[in-house]
C-alpha cells in the first residue's frame, strides 16, 4: 500500500525545506540569534544531497530564513512544527487510490521491495535451471507457483482438504477440538482453541517454554468493541457472508452462520485482553502445570491435545490470557459445535485466501482495503512479486545485503550507538528518584544491551529447511506456503529443550524498522534502516543524530519503558525496582497517558494507555539526543527539523482510525509535537511563548528520562 515518491516525482530532484526558525543560544552572556535553513532531498537511489544547500546551512544568514517564513505563512513552527517542517513535502504527496499511508518507513520498503521485484523479473525471464535449494531455484519457482492461477484454481484447499473436512464433520466437541488440534499440529493455524507458540521463557530467558495462543480475534477486540468502528465491522461481517458462499454455502446459511460467528467473535473479544495489556508480563505470563491446564480447559481432553500438538510433557505452559480461555471453555459445548465449526472454517478460508484461487484473493483484498480507505487494488502483477517476497524473506535478505548493505555505514552508527548508550548512562545517574543500588542495576542493562546491525553472522536453519517444490514436481502455492509452516513448527520444536542461542536474528536485514527485544536485551538495526532519510553519511552530524539517532536512543529507552523495565539485563522478567520507585514510576507514567490522552486526530482522542511504551520511547530519545548535543543551536534545529521530517506521513482517514485502535505508537504528527513541546531544549532554541500552539507549561512537561 506504498507509492514510491520516486516514482511519483520522476527526474525531478526536489529540495524540501526542513525549519528555517529563529534559533536562540540560550546562554547567560550575549544572545546570539541564528537562522538555519536545513535542506534535504528525495535523496534516494542516485540522487544526490545538493551542495550548494549544504554550505547554506552551515552558514545559515537572516535573509533566508525571512524568504522561508514568507513561505510558510498559514503554518507556524511555534503552533505546528510537525506541519512548518513538513508542510512542502506532504504538498507534493497524494495517495493513490492504491495507498492507505505513505511514510518514510513505507517508502523505503517500496524502493527495497521494487529492488527485489528487479531480481525475480531477471530469473523468471532468464530461461535457466538452478540448483536445487539455491535461492534463485526457490524464487524461481515460488513465482511460478505464486502467478499460475489455474494451478492455484485447481489446488484448491489441497493438503487442507483433510482437516477441513474434519472439522465440518465433527459429531461432537471431542472430535471438533481434535481436529483443531490435528491441523495445528501439522500446520500451526489456531482458531479456537490448540494454538500454541514456542519462545523464550519470560522467567528465564536462556530457556524456551510452551506458550499456549490467544484465540483468532477477527477484525479485533478494538473494532468489536470500539465506539467509531461499528461501521467497519459491518464490512467485516459482509465479508465473512461473502467467504462462506464462495466455500459453497447459501445465501441462507451462509447469513446464519455469520450470525453465529459474531456472536461468538463479541463474546470471546469481551473477555478478550485489551492490546496494550497484552504487552505486561504481570498479566500475561501465567504459569500452569498439565493438570492446571485441564483445571482451565475442563472441556477438553488436555493430555490428548499437548499430544496431538507435540509439546506434551513440558513441566510448565504459558497461559497468555486466562480470561479469554475460561471463555472459550465455557462456550465448548454440544449447543455451540455449529457455530464453532463455522468460525473455524472461516479461520481457515481467511488465513488461506491471498494462496487460494482467484474469488478468495479478491474478497480477501477487497476487505483489507476497505478496512483501510483504499479504492484501488494493487493489480495482479506488484501482489505477486509481494506474495513471493513473503514467502522466501531469508533468501531475499541474502540477496539484499549482498548488493545493498554498507559497511562502512554501519560503522558510523556503531559509533553513534556507544555514545548513546554512554549518554544514557549520565540520564540514569541524574535521577534523583532512583536509588543508588537501582541506578546500578539499570546501568548494568545498559552494559549488557547487545547490539545487532545489518544482518546475522549465521543465516536462520529455516532458510535452508524451507524448500519449494516447483509445479512440475507437483507443487503449488498452497503446498509450498504449507512446507514453510511445517518448516517454522519444526524449528520451534528443535529448539524446545535446548538453551537460546541469542545470536539468532528473527528479523530479516531488509526489514525498514528498529527494535528492541526485552528477552534478549537486545536493539536490532536491520541493514535497511542504515539509509537516507534516517541516515545519511552526507548529513550533517545533528541530523543524523535527529534521523537515525533518535531511532536508536528510542529503541534504548524500550529497555526502561513500562513493559522493558521489568525484565533485567538476562532479559529475564525479574521486578528489580523497589517499591517506592515502582510508585514514582507509575505515576510519571500517568502524567504521559493523561498528556497524550489530550491530543486527537480526526476528532478522535489518542490513546495514552495504548501508546504508553512507544510515548515513554519517545520522550527518553529527545532527552538522549538533545543531551548529547548540548547548547549548540545549529546542531539542536537540524535534529528537531531531521526527526520531524522523518515522521512525516499522509494517510486515508480509514487507515488513520486503524491507527488509533491498534497502534501502539502515537500518530505521526502526534509523536513529533507532544515530544517537542515536553523538551526543555525546544524552548532554549525557539522563540516559544504561551500563547503559540506548541507551549506547554514546564510543570506539565513529562517524560520518565529527563
């Protein structure tokens, strides 16, 4: 659902103005007013940072900065700084009628995914034979597989049949959680109830455990329940009708089996847990032994099922929601199985569709896009070479980091990384609120943090497991997406009982994101990030420390956020703050939900409980990057103008209400205003006063890191 600006702008090199303010050197001895004028380019590809620009913004001069507000007249940095610094971009952006959201993070991944495109052309066209195993063999042939509709039509349910049959057959509950189970087992889809995942044990993280999964959810608890959503629920049940007919069903029953599944779908997502509480292990890290297990689930047959799955015999599962199971418990009886069979059957037609025959796809595609605000399909060409990029990630990385990845850049950012990991340790031993023995230990995690750039030293063992079998041996989309799921459950279970190798990388290096991982006390940067606009090695160094900078130093402060800051330096969930501290924290932590709970996109509030994590992020980034800078203006508006330029983002007014239920991050405009109007640094550099639109009172300025 991108649109490459690239693409849209053709030869034309624009250059995009980034903040022109008054900057003030807030010292005790002369103020000295300066104007910078940053500017930074569609610098992808070839194109280059223009130059004669650069050296106007190191030498910035008061008659450039007055052509710039002349320009910017309807929008004012001390209102709006997001709209001042974006508002010449976000002109020149109009979404197709195939986009939901345009971002920088999307547009990179339409450049590297475009870069991928190129590679399956060159071997679909080349009319040779590779070996087998060898990742032009299996991209070869997974495209073959992935753009032969008629193969796909013939497949049908293919190796699925079985199991769909099972579960439509089923006379009882027994057979009917039997034949979940089964299919489980051999493929990993979960609908009800036998879901399970195997990952690292919370409680000691060089361990792996047994987790047992939520049940499908649908559209999802914020849709089911939320008050502006009733409408796409709707488009989601027309949805649901429309699937069931093309299964082979009537109108009529096709009607009252929606029906049947709403009703279930609204009362397991009432007893569903809500998506931010879903990220605290207080609540979701619930230990039961077989027996507790069959204490829960008094409905099924426990043992039998752990047996089925293949993960019996653990002395401990991990119950992820003890609610929602007690719920799905009690509605496994006789007088439920019709409506459960069809709620499984949908399950399995939706998690199937973008790999079955045409009339799937399309009701599939239509409904994400309806879901989304987008009137147009991508077209079968760009779905395809998408799909087949989905489905082989570890041999297209491979590719990717071999024609793509620098490593003289990720040098640069090594060096960035340690200093921010040294400027964190000056914020935590500035906190007054803090005990000396928890300072330690939070600077302990720190020193301990591992940090992964690019790409793995050693390639995942699923890369080499996963094997396509091209058409004329027999294979098909369906089948080969099926070998890949029997793949990851294999994997999983060959790591069940061994210790965790934290050198493993479960994010492929063309990924466009950061992250940090709590039960490895890890930040990942995959190889793609380390790019123009988040890094550039022709920036200057306050820009970069506002672009890939501040993604970094985010990504820090996850390691101390509410959900990070339980777990400790092993990565193990282990409460180490005392209980004063536990209550000065929580009560920061509110101050940020109510501060962000005041803002609002479309008329609609943000949700400070939901975004809490990704709000204490943020704040603790802007602390980081404006404390390593200092009292140097210049360099302070180039990293304020470089983080508000790489938020930018445009989106449908349907994806944008998508956002505000699900996403745990602010809204783009959001997470760049509510974080510069709570940094003290703003105010020193900006002529800020009460009455301009980005004040905020000092006293009512929040953060946990400051």
């Amino acid at each position: 659902m991108k649109k490459r600006i690239a693409a849209l702008f053709m030869a034309v090199v624009l250059a995009l103005q980034i903040v022109g303010c008054g900057a003030k050197n807030d010292q005790n001895t002369d103020t000295q007013t300066q104007s910078t004028q940053s500017s930074i380019k569609d610098n992808f590809h070839s194109v280059k940072p223009d130059k004669d620009n650069d050296e106007a913004q190191e030498k910035p001069n008061t008659d450039e900065t007055d052509e710039v507000d002349e320009e910017n007249t309807e929008v004012r940095y001390q209102d709006d700084y997001y709209e001042f610094v974006n508002q010449n971009l976000l002109s020149k952006i109009e979404l197709a009628a195939t986009d939901a959201h345009w971002d920088w993070f999307g547009e990179l991944n339409a450049v590297v995914s475009s870069e991928m495109e190129d590679i399956i052309d060159e071997l679909a066209n080349d009319g040779k034979q590779y070996e087998k195993g060898s990742s032009e063999q299996k991209i070869k042939d997974m495209y073959e597989c992935v753009t032969n509709m008629e193969n796909r039509s013939q497949t049908g349910l293919g190796p699925l049949k079985p199991h769909m049959d099972s579960i439509r057959n089923a006379s009882s509950i027994e057979e009917y959680v039997d034949a979940l189970a089964h299919l489980s087992g051999e493929f990993g889809f979960s609908s009800i109830v036998g879901g399970y995942s195997i990952m690292q044990d919370k409680a000691d993280s060089s361990e792996y455990a047994v987790y047992m999964m939520y049940a499908d959810t649908l559209i999802g608890k914020e849709y089911i329940e939320g008050e502006n959503t009733q409408e796409y629920v709707d488009l989601y049940l027309d949805y649901i009708n429309d699937m069931l007919m093309e299964f082979g069903m009537t109108a009529s029953e096709a009607a009252a089996s929606t029906d049947s599944i709403e009703k279930l779908l609204r009362d397991i997502c009432a007893s569903t847990l809500t998506t931010e509480q879903k990220y605290d292990p207080s609540i979701t890290y619930n230990v039961y032994t077989v027996q507790d297990l069959q204490g829960l689930y008094t409905n099924v047959d426990v043992p039998k099922m752990l047996k089925t799955l293949r993960v019996d015999g653990q002395d401990k599962y991990i119950v992820m929601d003890v609610e929602q199971a007690k719920k799905i418990n009690s509605l496994l009886v006789e007088e439920n199985l019709q409506a459960l069979k069809d709620y499984s059957t949908f399950v399995m037609l939706n998690d199937t569709a973008e790999y079955a025959n045409a009339n799937y796809a399309k009701l599939s595609d239509d409904m994400q896009n309806a879901l989304y605000g987008i009137t147009e399909s991508w077209g079968d060409e760009k779905t395809w070479k998408k799909l087949t990029q989905d489905m082989l990630p570890w041999d297209f990385g491979m590719i990717y980091v071999k024609e793509h990845f620098s490593a003289k850049d990720k040098e640069a950012v090594e060096e960035m990384i340690e200093q921010i990991l040294e400027e964190y340790e000056e914020i935590i031993n500035r906190q007054e609120w803090m005990s000396e023995a928890t300072r330690k230990k939070a600077i302990r995690k720190l020193e301990t943090m591992q940090v992964k750039i690019g790409y793995p030293d050693k390639w995942p063992a699923a890369r080499d497991m996963m094997q396509v079998t091209p058409i004329s041996e027999g294979g098909s989309l369906l089948s080969n997406l099926l070998v890949s799921m029997q793949v990851s459950i294999e994997d999983s279970l060959n790591k069940l009982g061994t210790k965790v190798d934290r050198s493993e990388w479960d994010v492929t290096p063309q990924t466009i994101n950061a992250m940090y991982d709590p039960l490895n006390n890890e930040i990942i940067f995959p190889a793609a990030i380390l790019q123009a606009p988040f890094y550039d090695s022709d920036n200057t160094y306050g820009a970069n420390l506002g672009g890939i900078g501040f993604v970094i130093a985010h990504e820090v402060s996850h390691a101390f956020d509410s959900n990070g800051a339980l777990y400790d330096e092993y990565g193990n969930y282990n409460v180490w703050w005392t209980d004063e501290e536990l209550t000065e924290y929580n009560k920061m932590s509110q101050s940020i939900v109510d501060y962000y709970n005041n803002y609002e996109m479309m008329g609609v509030k943000v949700n400070g409980d939901l975004t809490l994590m990704e709000n204490i992020a943020d704040l603790g980034a802007i602390t980081c990057i404006t404390s390593i800078i200092g009292d140097d203006a210049k360099a302070l508006d180039e990293a304020f103008g470089q983080m508000t330029y790489n938020w930018a983002s445009e989106d449908t007014t349907s994806y944008m209400m998508y956002l505000l239920n699900t996403d745990t991050h602010s809204p783009n405009k959001v997470r760049v205003n509510a974080v510069l109007s709570s940094c003290d640094a703003f105010y020193k550099i900006y002529d800020i006063q009460e009455t301009d639109g980005m004040y905020v009172a000092p006293e009512d300025r929040v953060g946990i890191w400051k």
